[in-house]
C-alpha cells in the first residue's frame, strides 16, 4: 500500500506560499518575510547565481521545462515567480509537488516550514 501522506501533493493554493518559502530560502540576503512586491534584484539580493538557483529549484520542484535566461530576466518581482508557476500549471506545463519532495528540498537546503495543510 502507497502512503498517502508521503505521496500527497501540494495544493493549488498552496503554491504562492511555497514559492514565497523557495524565494525567502534561496535569497542572499536571508529575509524574514517575502512579500508579492518585493524586487528580487534590488530587495532580496539576487544576482545571476542566485537567480540560477532558484530556476534550477522551481524546474525540479515543479517540473518545468528549462527556463531560458531571458525568461528570467523578465522576473523582476516575487509576484512575477508566483505567476509564471500558476501559468505553467494552469496550461498543464508544471506539476505540483508531492509533499515528500518539497520536504526533501527544505531538508537539504536548511529547514523552512511547509504551507500549512
């Protein structure tokens, strides 16, 4: 018998929160919070390395297609990350999830809580 907590997946609206926690881990900058209007360059710190990883994270967490780097220069605010995800699931070109991956990442990349549910 599969584990259905194990193979649970993330909700739909869950994804801005878990974006929001991917964002806030991988920033140079460490913030406390991460908000839909903060700028990832100018208030969070990024630069090309960290933007790389976090494209890098989101194709493996989401399942996405390689982002080209112009697709990642047009991201210039967290809202813009939580967009171009819930558009990747809605035309069926990301998947969310399973819980135990999401768990996995955080694990591996310091501990940051899961969105609740």
């Amino acid at each position: 018998m599969v584990d259905s907590i194990a193979t649970a997946q993330i909700r739909a609206d869950q994804v801005p929160a878990l974006i929001h926690q991917v964002v806030r881990r991988i920033s140079p900058l460490d913030p406390r919070a991460v908000g839909d209007t903060l700028r990832l360059s100018e208030d969070l710190g990024y630069d090309s390395l960290a933007l790389a990883e976090l494209s890098f994270t989101l194709e493996d967490l989401f399942g996405l297609s390689t982002l080209t780097p112009d697709r990642v220069l047009t991201i210039d605010e967290v809202r813009d990350v939580v967009s171009l995800i819930e558009q990747a699931l809605a035309d069926d070109r990301a998947h969310l999830p399973a819980r135990s991956d999401v768990e996995k990442l955080f694990k591996r990349n310091r501990a940051v809580s899961l969105p609740p549910g």
